[in-house]
C-alpha cells in the first residue's frame, strides 16, 4: 500500500535579524531579497533582478532588469501603500483586492509588491508581514501562526486577528497584532482630552541697528582713518562736524611724528606728498597746518626740482648753471 509523502515546495532562508533573506521553489534558483530599513527594495532571481524606486512611504516604480532588456513600471498606491494600478510602457493594469487582500492570480508578475505595499509569496499567496516573520492569509483573513506577544502581551487576547478586524482603516506591517495599538488609540480618543497649553507669546525680534562712522569710538576710528590716503580722509571730514575733527586731530598728531623722523633734507617730498593727499593717515591741510615755511624747505632740499604745480613751474632747491658743451661736442650736435 502506498505511503503518502510529504512534497516539499518551497525552502525560506533567513538571515541574522530575522529577514527573510531567499527563497528557493523546487527545481528553481533561489530569490534572493534585499532591504532598506525594513523595506523589500531588490528581489534577485538568476538573471532576473527587479527593484522598487520609493520616496519614504510612497511607491513610485518598479524596475526589473533581464540581460539588456530593461521594463520599468509605474505604481498607483492609496494611503495604505496597496498598489491600485501598474503602468508598463503599453497600456495600464489595475488591481484589486478584497477588504483582506486577496487577489485572483493574474498572468505574470504585473507588481512585486501588492496589498498594503507587502510581498506575496510565490507558492501561496499570502503575505509574510515582518519581513517574514508571520505568515498572513488574505482568503482566510487570519494568521498562519499565533502571535509572539499574545495572549498576556501587546498582542491581545486573539493571537491570529489581522488588524483586530478592520483591515480598511489599519495595517499590520510588523506582523504583531495591533490590538494594542488599537486600545491606546480607543483610550486616547474616549480618555480625558488634554488641556491645551496656553501659546507663548512670541518676544519681538530687535531690529537690527545700523551703526555709522559717527556711533564708533575714537580708539576704532584712529585704526580705521591710519590706513587711509590723504585723498580719502579728505572726503571723509566733509560728512560731519565730527568727522572733521577726528581726521584733523589725528592728521595733526602723524604729522607731527612724521615731521620728527624725516631729515631736513627731505621734508619737501614728504610736504609735497602730503599736499597732493598720498601720505597714508595725513590729510591734506596738515601740510599747510605744519608751520613749516616754503623758503625753508626748498633752502634745505639738496637737488635741483623743477615741478610743476597747478598751470606753473617751480624751481627748488640749488639751480646748478648750464654748462656749455665743448666744441666738438657742438659740431656733432
């Protein structure tokens, strides 16, 4: 009498935190699954790889990759991440599924994942929710095997209930029951609402204040008119009174040194220097405020100058004679 033997269909491999990481139908190579976070990216099956494009939450396309050939799909989801319609570059597909996700069997794979954004499996259509902790089955609307936290935990009572039987409004991705979810939300919406907290009065935000050459102190305004030319402190001590008597005072003051530091025999390119505004921190008029005299300087200077200034020309220092040149000199010229 013939004995009945157990055929085996499918083998699952998991890896060391618990994801289910292969499977390997018979007589077929294995699938190979990668993740990101606890989501199923890339299934691997020979030569055929298939990869979901997704923003946080949202589906947006499935790819899958044979050889050369490449097939991209695009994905409609609903707020629970089923997929509704897949978009291939010839015509649209649309998907249904009962209210705990069953779906007939179509002709090939149209998406990899289906109901609630899960992976059904390929052998019995049911969903391994948790990365393939437990395995859930959409025609009998229930759990395969009970629940790790039931019955004293967070699981509930009832250790095979799918989202405490309203699959429309709740999801179960972990594959942990949501009976416990389920009562924080009733005791949060039935519970005592909460006082609202009085809203802070928000504290003005200081404009910010503009601060001019006038608001700084002389110690800051000394560094800054010391790096200047003649020329500019010029223009600077016609904006105010102020500034007016800062580039005098301090004009005066480098004068002074500058005057103490420079030999006799050349103070009239450092008078002239400072009349024409390029002595850097000297204005101008420190070189008519200095009370040296013109005669003076030009008596010390040693060199014949002829410069001119303004429409004139002026001589200073020695005038040397002109010399005649000698006669053979003359003739060649």
């Amino acid at each position: 009498m013939p004995t009945n033997r157990e055929v085996l269909l499918c083998r699952y491999h998991y890896d060391p935190l618990d994801r289910l990481a292969a499977c390997t139908l018979s007589k077929q190579t294995s699938t190979q699954r990668f993740y990101l976070k606890d989501r199923l990216t890339t299934e691997i099956q020979d030569q055929v790889h298939r990869s979901i494009f997704q923003h946080e939450d949202q589906l947006l396309a499935q790819q899958q990759r044979q050889d050369d050939t490449v097939e991209t799909t695009l994905l409609a989801i609903d707020q629970q991440r089923s997929v509704l319609n897949a978009l291939d570059a010839t015509q649209p597909h649309p998907l249904a599924y009962t209210a705990y996700g069953h779906r007939p069997t179509e002709n090939g794979l149209l998406s990899l994942l289906g109901f609630n954004g899960e992976r059904p499996d390929p052998v019995t259509g049911h969903y391994l929710l948790g990365n393939g902790y437990r395995a859930f089955n959409p025609v009998l609307m229930r759990f395969n095997s009970p629940d790790s936290w039931s019955p004293f935990g967070k699981g509930g009572l009832n250790a095979y209930a799918y989202c405490v039987g309203n699959p429309v409004n709740r999801v179960d991705p972990t594959g942990h029951a949501g009976f416990w979810k389920f009562l924080q939300r009733t005791w949060k919406n039935l519970g005592p609402k909460p006082k609202p907290k009085p809203t802070p009065t928000p504290t003005p935000t200081p404009t910010p204040t503009h601060i001019g050459l006038d608001d700084m102190p002389n110690e800051i305004l000394e560094n800054i008119f010391g790096n200047l030319q003649g020329k500019d402190l010029a223009n600077v001590s016609r904006t105010s009174k102020r500034m007016n008597e800062s580039v005098d005072a301090l004009s005066s003051r480098n004068m002074t040194d500058l005057i103490a530091k420079t030999p006799e025999n050349r103070l009239l390119p450092l008078i002239l220097d400072t009349g024409l505004g390029n002595t850097r921190g000297v204005a101008p008029s420190a070189a008519v405020q200095s009370g040296l005299t013109l005669p003076d300087v030009q008596r010390n200077y040693p060199s014949a100058l002829v410069m001119g200034i303004g429409s004139e020309l002026h001589a200073f220092g020695p005038m040397f004679a002109i010399l005649e040149p000698p006669a053979q000199l003359a003739s060649s010229l």
